[in-house]
C-alpha cells in the first residue's frame, strides 16, 4: 500500500472505507514504537523491500533521532536471516547465502 510519503511499503496499512482514515505502520507497532506519518519520508524500508524480497529475511525497526538530524525523528532498520541465523550487514543485499549471487564471467584462452 501506497505510505503518506507516496512510496510502496509492505508494512504500512491504510483504512479509508466510508470515510475511515485509519494509518498505521505495522512494522513499528509489532514493536511497540510510535508512528507518524512524516517518519515515512526518510523510512528505508520501502527501498530495502524494493531492492530485496527474501522471505527469510525479517526486519527489526526502531525510532530514533541520529545526532545530525537534531529536529528530526528517523526509522532505524535492522535485518536478520531466519535461514543463516545471522544479522544482515547490508539489508538491501541480503546475507549472500539464500540466494545465488549472479555468476561471474571467465577469459579464457
């Protein structure tokens, strides 16, 4: 569903059936951090979900505010593979193990 900010994001869930307006972020609220919607505007998760569609992959969110945005609260993401049982370095990625990375090219002589 379409987020506030207007990027695709598979946690974000919107309720406007006969004149609801119900917005809530489901990643944030499976761990009890509050949601707004201008947090949607620097969320990387709409591009990690665009980029990687592992299923083993979960994703940990929290809300903080990094010291060079002093007015700015952001979403913080953390990523862990259920199938390597490790944390992933890079989300966007993956871990490398669950799937094959493209082959490389051989010169051969």
């Amino acid at each position: 569903m379409k987020t506030p900010a207007g990027r695709e994001c598979p946690h974000f869930y919107g309720d406007y059936f006969r004149g609801k307006h119900v917005e809530e972020c489901r990643l944030l609220n499976l761990f009890g951090q509050a949601w707004t919607p201008d947090l949607c505007k620097t969320c990387p998760v709409p591009d990690i979900a665009r980029a990687n569609s592992c299923q083993h992959m979960k994703l940990k969110a929290s809300v903080s505010r990094p010291l060079t945005a002093l007015f700015q609260k952001r979403v913080q993401v953390s990523a862990y593979c259920e199938k390597s049982r490790r944390d992933v370095s890079e989300p966007q990625v993956g871990c490398g193990e669950c799937h094959a990375l493209p082959f490389k090219f051989e010169i051969k002589e």
